[in-house]
C-alpha cells in the first residue's frame, strides 16, 4: 500500500511539472520503475498506459484554458503515434547506449537556446501566429514519438523545445498542443506493448496508482500555465531541458561522471537556472510597468 501510495505522489507531482512545461512526465515516472528494478520495456508500457488517462485529462483541462492548436496537435500527433507504435515493438531489441547521449546533446543545445532567447529577448514575436508547417511538424512527431516509446519519456523534451524555438506560437499553446496530442502518441505506444509483450511484467495496480495522482495534477497545471508570463515560462522550460539533458550526459558512457564531479557540475546549473529566472522576472516586471506607463500617457485627459 506504501509503493501505490508514493507512486501515486509521484504521478502527481509528474504530471504538475508536464502539465505546468509540457514534460517530464514520461521521464520522471520511468526513471522511478527503473529504480524500482522494472525492466525497460515494462517500465515504458506501464507509464504510457497511465499517460492514456493523465493526458486525456490533462488535454480536455488545456482545451478549456485555451491552451490547444488542433491543428498543431493533428499534425504532430497522428505522426507521433505511428513513431510511437514502431518505437514500442522494436523497444526489446533496441539499443539506446549511443542514441541516448546523441539525443541529450541535441536537446541540450536547443534548451540553451530557448533559455537564453526567452530570458535576455523575452516572448519572440517576429514569427508569433505564423502557421507551422506539416513537414517541419510531421518528421518532429515520428521522432518524438519513437524516442517517447523507446525511453519512456521524450515527447516533451523533444517536440517542446522545438516548437519554442519556432517563435510560431506562444509558450502556452506549445505545452498545451504537447500535452494534448500526448493522447494519441500515448494510445499508440500502449498498443504496440500490449502487442509485442502482452500484459507481462505490468503491475496494474502501479498503472492505476500513477493515473490517479496524474488525473489530481492535470486540471491545476492546465490552469498554472496560463499564469505565468511567456518570457518567465520560457526561461524555466530552458533549465528543465538543460539539467534534465547534461544529467543524461554525465551518467552517459561517453563521460561516466562521479559523483564528486558531477555535484558541483548540478550547483552550477541550477544557479545558473535560479539567476536565469530571476532575470526574467525582472525584465517582465519593467515590460509591464513600461506598458502600464505608456497606456496611462496615451490616455485622454478630461477636464
């Protein structure tokens, strides 16, 4: 009763972060099984499985706050389905050692981009309501979702930071759209482990313990993202991809970190991340008071 318990916190506080960020659900929940000693493939087929209801849910709570594109959602998702299926029947003979760390490095470089823009240029709104194009979005969801399938989480962290970097839509409706075609991509991988595996080494009652805690967190972050400023949000989804990403790398064959190397490696980091967001904080402060300012100078005065 103790395990469902903490799983159940687990899936909440998961899907706060993916709900509030647009990832690490997927990440944070796999990484627990692994712990736990799940095998991979069990592991990925059991947080899909509970993905099926959070992002359901999680959907249904964004399209209410007016955080969904469906159009950005089907083109990405339908794609992200088809990359998730493939991905989760090819999962058992699949070697990750080298894609991992391949992968950790592309999305370490596009955190840092999407940090530094949104904190130092805050929202990008030379591209801003530009519609985003099939073949950019189609090839992103089969990769994203092969990766999703294939290491049980990677939705997020790879269809997130690109759409930010687009400069095409608002934070919001980026981790919205995410969220929302997670659905069909979780749906799909599902499927393919149930096909390839069955219901071998799934502990149903961790599935359900996971959605639980899931389905509390999904309406709130829904409602969190549309309070926290674009330029602040962005600054803050940047350091989830960049520590979540040189973590990978340090725990990686190509660098095997220590322990002694790798914590002052993680201070940096995060106070880097904690001066990133203060400065963004900051800097929308003065935007708004330099618009509050401005409104009240163009304001007509009455005798």
């Amino acid at each position: 009763m103790r395990t469902l318990v903490l799983l159940a916190l687990a899936g909440l506080g998961a899907q706060l972060v993916d709900g509030s960020l647009g990832m690490a659900y997927g990440v944070t929940s796999t990484t627990l099984l692994l712990a736990m000693g799940t095998n991979p493939a069990a592991a990925s087929a059991t947080v899909h499985l509970a993905e099926i209801g959070t992002t359901l849910m999680s959907g249904a709570a964004h399209w209410r706050f007016g955080n969904v594109d469906w159009k950005v959602v089907a083109k990405i998702g339908v794609p992200g389905a088809a990359g998730a299926f493939l991905g989760a029947t090819v999962l058992s003979q699949l070697s990750t050692a080298v894609a991992e760390p391949v992968m950790s490095l592309i999305l370490l470089g596009l955190g840092l981009y999407v940090m530094s823009r949104f904190t130092f240029r805050g929202m990008p709104k030379g591209n801003l309501g530009k519609p985003l194009r099939k073949r950019f979005l189609s090839p992103l969801g089969v990769v994203a979702g092969f990766l999703d399938a294939t290491g049980g989480g990677g939705w997020g962290p790879v269809g997130t930071p690109a759409l930010l970097a687009s400069g095409r839509m608002e934070p919001r409706k980026v981790i919205g759209s995410i969220d929302t075609s997670e659905f069909l991509v979780a749906v799909a991988a599902s499927l393919g482990f149930l096909f390839s595996l069955g219901s071998q080494g799934l502990n149903w009652g961790w599935v359900a313990a996971f959605l639980l805690g899931g389905l509390i967190a999904a309406p709130i972050a829904a409602w969190l993202v549309r309070l926290v400023p674009p330029r602040v949000l962005g600054s803050a989804v940047g350091g989830v991809i960049i520590v979540t990403n040189v973590r990978t790398l340090l725990k990686s064959d190509w660098v095997g970190a220590s322990s002694s190397l790798s914590t002052p490696v993680y201070v940096l980091l995060y106070a880097l991340w904690a001066a990133a967001l203060t400065y963004s904080i900051r800097a929308y402060r003065k935007e708004q008071a330099a618009e509050t300012e401005s409104a009240e100078e163009r304001r007509p005065v009455t005798a």
